[in-house]
C-alpha cells in the first residue's frame, strides 16, 4: 500500500476514534472455489473501507460518576477499547483521563509497580480480561476496597477478583453470573 495512503487512513481512524466512535476497518480478499479461509488468508486484503460506530455514554453518567466522586469513591475506568475513544468517553462525562496506562504498559510491570501506577492512575485501556484483574488484585492488595462494573464475558474474571462486581440487566449471562 502507499505509504502515503496509510498515513491518510491511519489519520481518518484516529480522527473518527478522537470523536468517539469505534472504528472497524473492511478489507477482503477473493479466494478460489469454496475454500475454507484460513490464518494464512489474511494476507494480501484490499481494504474496502471503515465502518463507524457511535456509542456515547448515557446522560446520566457524568450525574452518576460526580455523585459517586462527592461521597468520596475514586472511579477508574478499565477497558478493552482504544486510548483515543476512552480519553474521549472519559471527557465527556467528566473524568480526567491522566494518567492513563495501556495493557502494554500492564504487561511490563511488577505488581509492585503497578500497584503504585494503578493507585495514580485513572484511566487503563487497550487492556484484556487478564490486565483488568490484575489491576483489581494489585488495588486490593495495597488495601483498596474495589468495586467493579462490567457487563461482558471479557470482565468475568474482574467483576469475581473484585471485592464488590457490578453487572447491569443487560450484561451478558457470564458477567451477571460472575457478579455480586
């Protein structure tokens, strides 16, 4: 691909992802007769284009979260999604989104030194359900008491290490069975 043509791309998906929208690239590729597509058949994709999804927090978040911060309770946000969209959400709803830690940044750490990280900071992304729990065991042990709320199978493992888990009637059978 042009080198040219991928800064362009990488600048939309960055731009649609700073306004808070998820991003999913489309890229396909022909293959011959019915043949079943493999690992290998990722390779060599023409990219047919974005597909934007928008979903911005509910009104009452920002109420929810100042009434939360008013009584004294610290929120953090762990997530799967991107920095850009995550520092976007956070805005939105009030939250200061420094310092924030990458599940890259996660991975390098010893417990020790997430643990100071994760006391400072208040936004964690691009994080998978085993970096999510491992915040959530590192806060414990320094003698937080840790709520979480999560709604999908990828926060199972977080919302059963947390002291309190939170799922909401939507959330997916896992999570609510995980939860408190």
């Amino acid at each position: 691909m042009d080198p040219g043509l991928v800064v362009g791309l990488k600048q939309e998906y960055e731009s649609l992802s700073n306004d808070g929208y998820r991003v999913l690239a489309v890229a396909t590729k022909d293959l011959p007769g019915k043949q079943i597509c493999a690992k290998n058949d990722e390779r060599e994709l023409v990219l047919r284009g974005y597909v934007a999804f928008l979903d911005p927090p509910k009104d009452t978040a920002a109420r929810a979260l100042a009434a939360l911060h008013k009584h004294g309770i610290n929120v953090k946000i762990l997530t799967g999604d991107n920095d850009l969209i995550s520092r976007k959400v956070c805005k939105d709803v009030g939250l200061v989104p420094d310092p924030m830690l990458l599940g890259s940044d996660v991975e390098k750490m010893s417990d020790t030194e997430l643990a100071e990280a994760a006391e400072k900071a208040s936004l964690f992304a691009r994080l998978s359900p085993a970096h999510k729990e491992r915040v959530i065991r590192v806060l414990r042990a320094k003698g937080h008491v840790v709520g979480f709320m999560g709604d999908g199978i990828n926060d199972a493992p977080a919302l059963r290490a947390a002291d309190v888990g939170i799922s909401v009637d939507t959330a997916t059978d896992i999570a609510k069975e995980s939860a408190d």
